[in-house]
C-alpha cells in the first residue's frame, strides 16, 4: 500500500507573492532562470502510482538579484510513496558570475531543500545544478526506510507558465433523505499563470510566476454556473496548480491537481472540493480524474 502526505495546500507560500499587486507595465528585463522548472523528473504527480525514486519541479521569481522559489514533488522507494510541497517556498540570491542558491527556511517541519545551479544564458535554456534535500515529519514516519537527506546533480528543463483552458468531468457520492446517490458536475478551467506585481519597498514591477488568474464554468449543477478565481489563494508552485474559485452563489470550489508533462496538456487531480453555497453546506469532494487542456 501507497503512503502519502498532503502538506499545505500551498496557501502560505502562495500568500508570500500574492500582495500589493501593481499595474503599468513588467520591467523590461525578467531573468531567465525566472519560470517553471523540472529539477528531477518526470514530472511528479498526486494520488497513487507515484512511481519511483525522488521527483521535484520549482516555480521560481526573480527580483533584482533576489530568488524565490515555491515547489513540489515525490519521494518514493520500496512500496513507500508521497507527496511533498514547501509551504514557506526557498529562498536565496544570485552571485555577480550568475551562479546562485535557493534553500528553504530553518523552521521548515516538512522538507529542507538546498539548489545550487548556474542561471542560463537566454529564456527556456537548460542550466545545471545540485540538490539536497533532507525529510522530517511526517514524511520521516512514513518514509521510513527512504534514504535522507538525498543528494543530486541535473540539469533543469523549462516548462512553460500555465495559460489554456482545461476540460473535465468530477462526480461525487452524495446523500438526500437518507438516500445515496451518484452526482456529476463539468468543469471547465480558464487558468493564467502570471501577476504583475509591485515590490512594496523598491517600486519595482515584476512577474510573479507563481501567481495565478481565471474563471470557471460548471455544467450539471443545480447551484452554480460559473465562478471567478481566488487569487490569494490560488497559483503554481513547481507542477502543482491549486484553483480556488468564488462561486455565483457564493460557495468555494478547489482544485488541486498537477501537470503530467511539460507539453501541460493534462491535468491529473486529486480533488474538486465544494464548500458553502447552496450545495455546499457540508463539504463535498467530486472525483476529478483528469483535465484536458482545449486551447
């Protein structure tokens, strides 16, 4: 049997980048190393099948010199297998020869991450670099047997920002008068990755990466049609897409899930979550296995 854990939904290293948003235009100069990057692949993925080994893919902003990234990935050996995501991002700088380092925080209880590479020369360019990694609790309870800290040498490959429809269907088992039954809902995702943002203590305009913006549609529900993102609580930390929506009747619906490739044509799921509303007034979780992108 699998063993996994869910660590944050990534609302706190969401929040870190998702204040004081800006307008007027992105300064002209954006880094290279800012983007979507698959570290360790293939790509790591959510629920079971994680397959095997160590898998991590970064999200990384660049400011200036200053770096940070927010991330996700698997780690797996024997039939042991989860999840893993930092939920205060890494952060670090980069030297004047364009090497640099990205490393987690000390108070981190999940994971203690350290990257070192080289930025490279141009946008979508593979650069090199090393890791190491070491897990606490609860991965360490449940991983034991896993090797830690584990250490690395690769070669980063680029992905590109989320920007596209996706396509699918979630059903959920539900209960009415005592009764249960089987409910399905379409869903129909517009995501864009990407927030112009204004730096509080600089001015300076930038791209937050991690960022994320759109809309949603639903077919087959009797209390929604539509719903407009949470982007506080929304974005894309390495391959992971967490999708809040406020929907028309007022309710909440999530969706987490994570690319399964870098050509981003598919979006594996582990859950739809419904909350408040007219529908929601117990929490609901629609099976959403896959979502395919349309445009």
């Amino acid at each position: 049997m699998k063993n996994w854990a869910w660590l944050s939904f990534t609302a706190c290293g969401i929040g870190l980048f998702l204040s004081g948003c800006g307008g007027g235009p992105i300064a002209p100069a954006v880094s290279p190393l800012a983007g979507n990057w698959l570290i360790v692949g293939p790509m790591p993925t959510v629920g079971f099948g994680l397959g095997s080994g160590f898998r991590l893919a970064l999200t990384v902003d660049v400011l200036d010199n200053q770096l940070f990234a927010a991330g996700f990935g698997n780690n797996s050996c024997g039939n042991l297998g989860e999840s893993f995501a930092f939920p205060t991002g890494a952060m670090g700088t980069i030297a004047p020869d364009g090497t640099f380092s990205l490393q987690t925080g000390t108070g981190s209880t999940v994971a203690t991450l350290l990257v070192q590479g080289t930025v490279p020369k141009a946008n979508g360019v593979p650069w090199p670099g090393n890791y190491t990694i070491s897990f606490g609790p609860p991965i360490g309870i449940s991983g034991q047997g896993c090797d830690s800290p584990l250490t690395g040498a690769f070669t980063a490959i680029s992905f590109p920002l989320v920007n596209g429809v996706y396509a699918g269907t979630g059903t959920a088992q539900v209960t009415s008068n005592g009764a249960s039954g089987t409910t399905s809902m379409g869903v129909q995702m517009l995501l864009h990755q990407g927030v112009t943002m204004t730096d509080s203590a600089s001015g300076m305009q930038y791209l937050n990466n991690i960022g994320l913006t759109g809309n949603v549609r639903v077919q087959g529900s009797a209390c929604f049609s539509s719903g407009v993102m949470n982007s506080s609580s929304s974005g894309v930390e390495g391959n992971e897409v967490v999708a809040q929506f406020t929907m028309d009747d007022g309710s909440t619906v999530t969706v987490i899930g994570t690319l399964t490739d870098p050509t981003e044509s598919r979006i594996t799921t582990l859950l739809l979550l419904l909350q408040g509303g007219k529908c929601g007034s117990t929490p609901v979780y629609y099976f959403l296995s896959e979502l395919e992108r349309q445009s």
